[in-house]
C-alpha cells in the first residue's frame, strides 16, 4: 500500500524496498510506480543527519532511458534514502514498495524484459535435467507397479528354484522313503523299490537275435549236430552290468582274496562297446589296492549242462609280456566266485562216493590236501540242510582260458583246465585216458595241483596277433556229464586236447571223480596277481582291455536252466542269502549256518 509523506519521518515498510530500474543518464531510479531523484531525500534519515543528496521525482517525470546510457557510477540505497530529510515536510508524493530480491552493490543496467518479475522458484522446462528431484527417484523406484510386480516376482521364482533345487531336493531325497513297502527275504522276490534297475536291452529268446545263421548249429564230438541253445553278440553298445540291470550277466563289486589279486573288480569296468564286450584293468587307486579291473558272471541268473560252449576273444595285453591273467571259464552254481562261504567245502569237488574223499585234508597229515571237507556229499544225513539229499552237491570249475606267456619263446599261451577234488596221491591222474591232438602246440601243463585243488590242464601256443583287439579268436570245450563223460577243448576249428572220466577213476583210497553234473554259470574277468604268472612290471604298462566278440552254446537236448531236474540250485541259494549276497563272509559259519552232518563223519539217527 502507498504510504502518506507528513513532517515526521516516515513508516517504514516492513520489507525493504525493490529497486527495479536505474537510469543513469538522468540520475533517476524507478521504484515501483515512483521515481528517486538525485535531488531528493531520504525519508529514512532524520533531517539533522541527512546530506545533500538526490531527489524523487513523480513517476511521470521518468524519462526514457537506453541501455546505452548506463555508464555512470551506481549510488547505495542508503545515500540515496538520506535526501528524503531534505524533502519539504508539506509535499505529499506517493511511493510504491516491492519486495526485494536483489542487492545492488554498483551501477549497472537492467533491461526490462518479460521475465523480470518471475520468481526464482518457478520451474523452467529444463530445470529437471540440471536438478534431479528426490522426489523423482523415488517414485521410479517405486516397485507398487506393474512392472515393479513382474521384476519382484521374478527374482522370487528364480530364488525359489535355486533354493528347491539345491536344497530341498537333496533333503527329500536322502530322507524319503520308498512308496512301494520293502521286498521281503525270499531271494525270487522281485520288488518296485528305487534300487531295483530296469533291464536294458531285454530279449526274450536265450538265442541273440544278431547271431548269424551259419552259427545255429555246431558239429560235436562224434559227429552229431548240436543246435544253438544259447548266444549273446554285445552288438548293443553301452550296455552296463550293475545288479539288476542285464537279464543274464552280473558285475561284481569285491576283491578276489582267494588268489590274493592285485585289482578290485568293479562294474564300471565293464561295458559294450562297438559290437564288444569290455572289460579294462586300469593302474589306479582303488579300495586300496594298485588297479581296478571286472568280473561278469551269470551266477543265478543262466545255467547250462552239458554241450559245447564257446567264445570268441581277443586277449589283453601283449602275447610277449607276461603278468596279465584273463579268465573264461564255468563253476557250479552252488557256489558263487568271489564269496568264500559259499565255496568253503564246496570247490572244486566233483565227487558221489562215501569215503575219506568227502573228509577234512582227506583224513591225510602229509599236507597233500588242506580242503576242509565236503560240505554236502551224497551221504549227508536225511534230515539236514541239503539241496537234494542223496547225491553228492558242490561247485566244480572248467577252464576255458587262463592266458599267461611263455617264457622261452615269448609267445602267448593259453592253460584249459579241469579243477579236481578229492586228489590223486601227488596230484596224479591216469593221463592214458587223456589226449594232446597236437604236441607242437599243446602240452600237459607241468603244474598239477596244490593243497586246494587238483588240476588237469593241457596247455597251447597262440598267436600274438590275437591280442589287444588286432584278431579274435574261439575258445571252447564240449563235456559230457557223469562218471563215463569227457570234456574236450578246443581253439578255433582245432581240438587242442581231450580227458575222460576214466583218468580220474578211482585211486588208493578214494573213488571215482565224475565229470560234473551241476548246473554250470559262466565267468569272464580280467585279473592281475603273483599266484598265477611272473608280472613284467617294467613293460605290462597301466591300463589294458580284455574284449568278447560273443558268446555261444551248443546242446541235444536243451538244458540251460540253474535247476535241472534232480540238481536244483535256486531254492537253496534262497534259503543261505547271507552266505551268498555278502562277499566278506569267508566260511559258511562265519555267515550263520551250520555244517551238516554226515553218515561217515557224524552218523545219521
């Protein structure tokens, strides 16, 4: 509001006034709608204090000014207020008071434009590139949106995937039990829990559908033809052999303490590849022994009796480097290879008689036999454990191929062998009865026996070019069950030697041996151990592969089953599991059970 000039000094207006325009040609200010002279007073000084000073002039007084003429010297606020006491005390002027918003401290020009009069705190259109708003940043970072919404939740998705995966799976999966209930103790008791694989590449005809035709029939010893009853190619790739997993092999998982080998056999060491069974010894640690190497058996799982048997292989190794100790060969299937109860009493016997053959070292003190006694002869009593009482049940083993090297010529030999027991005096069976078709390559081997077992082998040269997968070749045997049977070898298309039942006849004070009549599995493995051959460490190298091209039998009349009639097996397997699932039992008490007694040794009541 203006305010009214009277003789006293005037009110003075409580914000200080707004110089908005100085013209410094004519010495005049504009203030609002009034203008300050040179020649004025200052109504703020009293009139004994003012000095000359410049006057105001009505605002209609004010010239035109240009911004040319705005050289001069600026006048402070004070000196030009203090003219107001010089002022006549009757004029009466109106003057016009604004806020102020700036201090003018020196003469200067001041244009009048459009924006003069805007406030500092009005917002430009580029005031936001220059000032970021807080207030800005947090509404974009606001997360109550929709985007906000599809970003939350899927850091949450994610997290909660991770968290499931790595943790709550592994607990579940430690922890869970198995929704079907647990298979009871019976051994043909099939059960849907999660440790029990699937079959993989399940047939259902013994013979492999691959075998080629020229293969289904097989000339045997006196000229008869022998239809195949039997084949398994491996032409299937990547084919494995864990417990459950093949319909008629089995890799076992142990250490073959009874000859003190150097590898543990482990299932992944065998598989199928490029038309081949596998199986490879590697150097390395492994359940603290020195290599790692694999046993297939068709324990339990495929039986045959009588017929020919046969394989194609190709040898591990080098023909001229000796330590390597391939094996293929047959045994009862009352006893199961690599765990010893089952076998205490029970291999290499092949034996129906009564006498001191069935009795503990062969009631002998000389040290020529070390066997504890046959476990289940044909004279067990009628009321004791026994799989079929009356005849006389073990586990007896035909070799097919225990490879090794001859020394002398540095060629590759290979011992066939039947496993004998109860022994000859010295280990000596009637070789009249016996025949080498060939001497320039087969031999009766010179090693006959030890304490454990008595041995009929004749061995034979090879080739050095059936190894390490350069050449395949055949190894076989055909036998004839009984106390009048044979057995006869063979390698490729050539016999290599023959033994009848008659050169194990018999014998001071033991009886007849027969060529056995049990239920025969099949073994194929790859060993390494100082029991069986000179090792050349310095060249047997670290790692080597043993590899069948197939498999076949050959019979008459079709027996390829674990239970024959009057040599039943299974059920008997099923009633000792503990003996026949755990490897580390070595005696048949040691596992739970009892010897059965004897009409000779214990009497029958």
């Amino acid at each position: 509001m203006p305010v009214q000039r009277s003789n006293s000094f005037p009110t003075i207006p409580t914000n200080p006034p707004s110089i908005l325009c100085l013209d410094s040609s004519k010495e005049k200010i504009l203030l609002g709608s009034s203008v300050i002279s040179p020649q004025s007073e200052n109504p703020f000084l009293s009139p004994k204090d003012a000095p000359q000073s410049r006057q105001i002039f009505p605002q209609q007084s004010l010239p035109h000014s240009s911004a040319s003429n705005t050289t001069s010297s600026f006048t402070s606020p004070l000196n030009i207020f203090q003219s107001f006491s010089q002022q006549k005390r009757s004029s009466s002027i109106s003057y016009y008071w604004f806020p102020s918003t700036q201090t003018i401290t020196k003469k200067f020009t001041i244009i009048p434009h459009a924006g003069l009069l805007s406030d500092p705190k009005d917002a430009e259109p580029d005031d936001a590139m220059h000032n970021p708003s807080v207030d800005k940043i947090s509404q974009e970072c606001n997360i109550w949106t929709q985007r906000g919404f599809v970003n939350t939740g899927g850091l949450l998705l994610i997290a909660s995937g991770l968290i499931i995966m790595f943790v709550v799976y592994p607990i579940f999966s430690i922890t869970a039990k198995p929704i079907h209930p647990a298979c009871d103790s019976r051994w043909d008791c099939v059960s849907n829990a999660p440790e029990y694989s699937t079959l993989k590449g399940f047939r259902r005809n013994l013979v492999d559908p691959d075998t080629p035709t020229s293969a289904w029939t097989k000339t045997a010893h006196d000229g008869s033809k022998y239809k195949l009853v039997f084949s398994d190619e491996f032409n299937q790739n990547g084919r494995t052999f864990y417990p459950g997993e093949d319909q008629f092999w089995e890799a076992v998982d142990l250490w073959y303490w009874p000859t003190q080998d150097l590898q543990w056999y482990d299932p992944d060491a065998i598989t199928t590849k490029d038309g081949f069974l596998q199986i490879q010894l590697d150097a390395f640690k492994n359940h603290n022994l020195s290599y790692r190497s694999g046993m297939l058996q068709s324990w339990n799982k495929f039986c045959f009796k009588g017929g020919i048997i046969e394989a194609s292989i190709s040898l591990p190794g080098s023909g001229n480097v000796s330590g390597l100790w391939p094996g293929f060969w047959t045994m009862g299937n009352l006893g199961r290879p690599g765990y010893g109860a089952t076998n205490e009493g029970m291999w290499p016997y092949s034996y129906q008689e009564c006498d001191t053959g069935i009795t503990p070292n062969q009631s002998r003190s000389d040290g020529l036999n070390l066997l504890p006694g046959m476990r289940l002869p044909s004279c067990t009593c009628s009321e004791q454990d026994h799989p079929s009482p009356g005849k006389g049940r073990s586990a007896p083993e035909i070799d097919v191929v225990e490879a090794s090297v001859d020394p002398t010529l540095l060629l590759g030999t290979v011992s066939q062998s039947n496993q004998i027991a109860p022994f000859d005096d010295y280990y000596m069976p009637n070789y009249d009865y016996c025949a080498v078709y060939n001497p320039n390559l087969t031999m009766i081997n010179k090693y006959r026996g030890s304490h454990f077992q008595q041995a009929m082998s004749g061995q034979t040269l090879l080739n050095n070019d059936w190894y390490d997968g350069k050449a395949y070749q055949s190894y076989g045997f055909e036998y004839q069950p009984g106390k009048n049977g044979f057995i006869e070898w063979f390698i490729g298309d050539y016999k290599t030697w023959m033994m009848t039942a008659d050169s194990i006849g018999p014998n001071g004070n033991i009886g007849q041996r027969t060529i056995t009549e049990e239920p025969m599995s099949i073994i194929f493995n790859l060993g390494l151990s100082n029991s069986f051959s000179y090792i050349d460490w310095e060249n047997l190298g670290g790692s080597a592969t043993m590899r069948i091209n197939w498999i076949r039998i050959y019979q008459d009349s079709q027996v390829t089953t674990c239970d024959p009639e009057g040599w039943p097996t299974s059920e008997y397997i099923s009633n000792h599991l503990e003996a026949y699932m755990n490897a580390n039992w070595t005696t048949w008490e040691a596992a739970g059970y009892t010897r059965p007694k004897n009409s000779l040794m214990d009497g029958c009541h």
